[in-house]
C-alpha cells in the first residue's frame, strides 16, 4: 500500500499544477470606459479599441488622438471583441473605470 499512502500525501499537500487562479477562468477585463475622453464603452459596442494589456480606447481616440498605437505601451489596438450577452451574465464586464490623468493629448 506504498503507492496508496503516498498518494495521499501528495492530496494532502495540495495540488501541484493548478493555475494560480484555478475556477477562475482567464478573460478580458471589458473595462467599462475609453482612456482618454473617459467615454463609456459598453461590453458589446463595436468601438472599443485595447492593446495587449488591455488598454482600453474609444475608436475616435485610437484612430485619433494616439493614432493607432497604444500612449501606454506603444503597442498595436485592434478592434475589441464583444462578449455575448448570455457570457456577461456569468463573466461579467469590469466595472473599474481607467482614465489617463490629463488624457492622452
Ligand atoms: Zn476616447
Ligand atoms: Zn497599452
């Protein structure tokens, strides 16, 4: 019963090899708002533009004001994909507003 009682050390002990978050399942943020003019951004608006980190813009400041690169980072912004409605119910949205101190100009 050697195998046995080890085992259940190791159960004991914990699991090894779980995500730090484990049932958390890794998502975007959605944050509710552009950076810099501090526009609402609702989950399923087209016009929401983020960076690798999650930089989150309006399509007029992206296109615009920090012309196609994100003023945090440098990085890309593409267009931010929209979370189904029936997802948000179980995976809501952020609800933390981020807006640049002076915004982005
Ligand atoms: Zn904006
Ligand atoms: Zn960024």
């Amino acid at each position: 019963m050697i195998g046995y009682s080890s085992a259940l050390k190791r159960a004991a002990a914990g699991p090894l090899l779980l995500p730090r978050q484990w049932g958390v399942e890794q998502m975007l943020e959605l944050r509710p708002n552009c950076e810099c003019c501090d526009r609402d951004l609702p989950p399923d608006t087209l016009a929401a533009r983020i960076c690798s980190f999650e930089c989150t813009f309006c399509v007029d400041c992206a296109e615009g004001v920090v012309g196609g690169r994100c003023p945090n980072c440098g990085g890309e912004l593409v267009r931010r994909p929209i979370r189904p409605a029936e997802k948000l119910a179980r995976f809501p949205a952020s609800t933390q507003r981020k807006v640049k101190p002076g915004g982005c100009v």
